[in-house]
C-alpha cells in the first residue's frame, strides 16, 4: 500500500536527475581543466575528465531510475 507522500518523493527525485548530470558533468570538466593546468597536457585531461563526468552522470541517472522502479 502506498502513503500520500511516496508520488511526491518520487517526484522530488527524478526532479534531482538533471542537476545531477550537470553537476557529475561540470565536476569531471573542472578537475580536467585543473589537472591539465597543473601537468601540462592540455586538451587531454579536459576531454578525458568531461567525458568521465558524463558518463558518471548518466550512471547516477540509470542507478536512480532503476531503484525507483522497484
């Protein structure tokens, strides 16, 4: 049996997935941009860093909608 408030925490949750893809997103681009700063290996860390904050973000999004299915 589902309580009153369990639709709306639902949807306080998936209403946090986009922040979360932009934070993962933006987090991996600045530790890219700072890393490439300190060694010196520009664009590589930024690329590498971008694309590791995506695909964290999209991670975070699958885990989250898998465990709300249940």
């Amino acid at each position: 049996m589902t309580t009153p408030q369990q639709p709306w925490r639902q949807y306080a949750a998936l209403s946090a997935l986009g922040l979360t893809l932009v934070l993962c997103t933006f987090l991996g681009l600045g530790l890219g941009l700072f890393l490439d700063r300190r060694l010196d290996t520009q664009p590589a860390l930024t690329i590498a860093g971008l694309l590791i904050g995506i695909a964290a973000g999209f991670m975070q999004i699958f885990e989250k909608i898998r465990t709300l299915g249940k």
